[in-house]
C-alpha cells in the first residue's frame, strides 16, 4: 500500500493516463481519494502535471535523490 510522499511509476497506462507516457514515469503521491483507492500523484520533471489515478495502477519505487 502506498503512502502520502512515496515515489511511484504508473504499471497500467489505458485511456485515462495515455497523454502522460511521454513524461519520465516517476511520480510523488499528494494525496488520496476514496479510502486510498485512488492516488492524487504529480509528475518529479514537471510538477505542473497532476492527476487521480487508481492506486493499483501504480507501485512503489526507489528512486535515488
């Protein structure tokens, strides 16, 4: 189970998340949407970028500082 800050990659891209296969794939976790069935993530190169994903579509990675 993710946590709020941990760095995660997107495991299942589908319609909902296809524009954001050209972004390096590490995200940080905001926040979460219904009981952590969703994850509020934003994208580590370009911040700007922001959206709910559901959490099983992502996991956790270790990233180097």
């Amino acid at each position: 189970m993710p946590f709020l800050n941990d760095l995660v990659e997107i495991t299942h891209f589908d319609d909902g998340n296809q524009q954001n296969t050209y972004l390096p794939n590490i995200w940080k976790i905001i926040g979460f949407k219904f009981n952590k069935s969703k994850s509020i993530i934003l994208n580590l190169q370009s911040p700007e970028i922001k959206h709910s994903i559901s959490s099983w579509k992502i996991r956790v990675i270790n990233y180097p500082e």
